[in-house]
C-alpha cells in the first residue's frame, strides 16, 4: 500500500514574519510589495489567518486590503528570509521521508510507504514531524495523509490551519464529492470556468461523467480530470533532494572595495564549497559568483569549465578570476557569494578518498 503525504506551511510569508516581529502575532497582518513605493499597485502575498476572516486573500490589491481593514499589519517582502526558513523546514521534512518531492517554497510530498505500515502508524509519524517543525522553527503547517499525491494534496487543504487529515482509500470519493470542482488539485480558473459552464459544479458530478464526453470536451485532459475527481493518481513521488548547486554567502560587516578583504572572503567560501563537494562525491562543472552592490544591486557572474571537474583548488582560482574581470570599479560590496552547480555524481569517489 502506498502511503504519500502532503506538507504545506499555514500563511508562510507571514507565519514567517511572526517569528521576528512578535507584535504582529494572531494579528490581521499581510506580506507584500510596498503600496507606496509601487503607487499602490503591490498585492497581497500572504495574508494572516487574522486577515482571511475579512476576506483579505493572497492577489488581492494591497490597496483594497487597506481600505477592508484600515489598521491591517503590513510587512514588506523577505524572499532570502522566506527561503531559508523552508530550508530548514524542508530539511526536516526530509528525515521523515523515503522520497522527498519539493513543490514550492512552503510544500512538499513525501512517500513514506516504507516507513508507516498503515493509516495509523502513518498519522503518528507525521505528528511526529508536525511537532517537530513547530518545536525546533516555530512554524505551523497543516499535513494531509493518503494514498497519492493528489488525495494527500486534498486531505492537506481540508486540515488547514494547523491540522492533519488522513483520506483513506474507501473515503476518497465521499471526501471530494460535495467540494466544488475549482478546489480539485490542479483545476485553475479557467478550466473551472469550462467546467460550470458544462454543467459540472461539484467534484462528484464530474466522477460520475462520462469519460467519452469529458475527453470529446476536454482531449487528453479530459481523462486526467476524471481519474482525479475519482481520487486517482498514479504519479510517483518524484526525488529532487539531489543536491543542484553547493553554495556559500557572506555579506560584509561594513560595504567594502577592499580586493584583499573580498579575495579572501572568496577563498574560504570557494575552501567550504569544495569540502561540501567531496563529502557529496559529485564532480562540478560551472562555477559562479554573485555580487551584491551596496545599492542591493545584484549581479551573478558564471563561468563553465570544459569538463567537469573534482578539482576543489579550481573554485576559488575561477571565482577570483571572475571577481577581478566583472567587479565593477569605485563600487562596493555589501555582499559575495560562491556557487558550484551543473553537478554529477562522481563516479570515482572512492578511490579519490583513498588517496587523499
Ligand atoms: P500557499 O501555500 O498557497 O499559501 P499560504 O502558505 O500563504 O497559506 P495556506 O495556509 O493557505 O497554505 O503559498 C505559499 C507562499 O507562497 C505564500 O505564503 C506566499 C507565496 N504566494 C505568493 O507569493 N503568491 C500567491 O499568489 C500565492 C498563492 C502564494
Ligand atoms: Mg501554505
Ligand atoms: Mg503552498
């Protein structure tokens, strides 16, 4: 039997903020572009739970959240904080999986066929997790447990906020029927739209279509749409916690021009990438640098080596070499950063150990 559960982080943006601001706290609080800066024209990202209940939802007109609720908190956007709060979530996540399947920036999948027998042994485990997240980063999510991605992804919007929602197999059907046809897992606005239009207005109705139609009004996504409104999903759990890229960052104490300061700075990051590399066994192909500007102008700078290479002294010779043809003059850094990526496996791994 396969067990697939579903993990996606309650308000993340500003269950985020919450952490680092506490006044906001339970508060009707939004995170979005600046309504001044953009004439008014940002939108609304996340809203708190808070907000939600006046209707406030994330693409919403900041403008027109501001004018529902006059003193809704507003926190302008965070993305580099945003993403490392789902690392640390995610790499969580990744010690109660047995295949992991990144989906966004606040959710993934999870098989766990192999770690949980059944329903129950599977509920425990992720409450186990649930806890976890909430202990050791403070942030609440909601699971949902079932037999594919797809009823995992339903069950997990149905134990929202803060919730776990096991669907059984038998109970799929029962569970999707009376839900309008818009809230099926990859149904957007406009295939909902279709669908009304023909008729069909709940997820049961179009169960019990007929296929034929359904593929005569809709082609090959015709069939798709009923295998999902009758709970059916067959799609694996697909692994992507392949590392891509192995990075490091440093951003100055004070903006600095200083050659030898940032060539340094370059060199122990380019030292950490390469041990990060051999610990890994991959070989690299393209090595880039990154160069914040103390105006928080950004540029990445790459170069590809002709083979792919387990040579760790290379990193900081090219990153130095690219610093020095790309760093533009009587500017200042407030940051740098090293990245190795195009990465495989390497397949001699061994033997470069036993030589070290
Ligand atoms: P979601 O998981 O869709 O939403 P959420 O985490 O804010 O709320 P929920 O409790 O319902 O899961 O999206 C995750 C983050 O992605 C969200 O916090 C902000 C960002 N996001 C956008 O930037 N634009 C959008 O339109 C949506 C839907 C999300
Ligand atoms: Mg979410
Ligand atoms: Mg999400």
């Amino acid at each position: 039997m396969r067990l697939i559960a579903l993990i996606d982080m309650d308000y993340f943006f500003v269950a985020c903020e919450e952490l680092r601001h506490r006044e906001i706290r339970g508060k009707p609080a939004v995170v979005g572009s600046d309504p001044k800066r953009e004439g008014g024209r940002g939108v609304v990202m996340t809203a708190s739970y808070a907000a939600r209940k006046f209707g406030i939802r994330s693409g919403m007109p900041i403008s027109m959240a501001y004018r529902i609720k006059k003193d809704l908190a507003y926190v302008p956007q965070d993305f580099e904080y945003y993403e490392e709060m789902s690392a640390k979530v995610m790499a969580l996540v990744k010690t109660y999986a047995d295949k992991f399947e990144q989906v966004s920036i606040d959710e993934a999948f999870i098989d766990i066929s192999k770690m949980a027998s059944g329903y129950d042994e599977a509920l425990e485990l992720m409450k186990g997790l649930k806890k976890e997240i909430r202990e050791k980063i403070g942030l609440p999510c909601s699971i949902g447990i079932s037999v594919n991605k797809l009823m995992a992804k339903m069950a997990s919007e149905g134990a929202k906020p803060d919730g776990i929602k096991v669907v059984k197999e038998e109970d799929a059907a029962v569970f999707l029927a009376k839900k309008p046809v818009g809230e099926l897992y990859g149904v957007g606005r406009k295939t909902s739209r279709m669908l009304e239009e023909f008729g069909y207005r709940t997820i049961g109705d179009l169960a019990k279509a007929n296929p034929v139609v359904l593929v005569e009004r809709f082609k090959s996504y015709g069939a798709e749409l009923h295998n999902s409104a009758n709970g059916i999903d067959d799609s694996d759990v697909q692994e992507n916690w392949e590392v891509k890229s192995i990075s490091r960052e440093r951003t100055f104490g004070r903006d600095t021009s200083d050659r030898h300061e940032i060539v340094k700075a370059i060199g122990d990051m380019s030292k950490e990438v390469g041990e990060d590399l051999k610990k890994q066994g991959f070989a690299y192909k393209v090595v880039t640098i990154k160069l914040r500007y103390s105006d928080f102008e950004e540029n990445l700078r790459s170069r590809s080596l002709t083979h792919r290479s387990v040579d760790t002294d290379e990193i900081a010779q090219v990153a130095t070499q690219l610093f020095d043809k790309y760093m533009e003059k009587g500017e200042e850094l407030r940051k740098i950063g090293v990245r190795i990526s195009n990465l495989a496996k390497y397949k001699g791994q061994k033997r470069m150990t036993e030589y070290a």
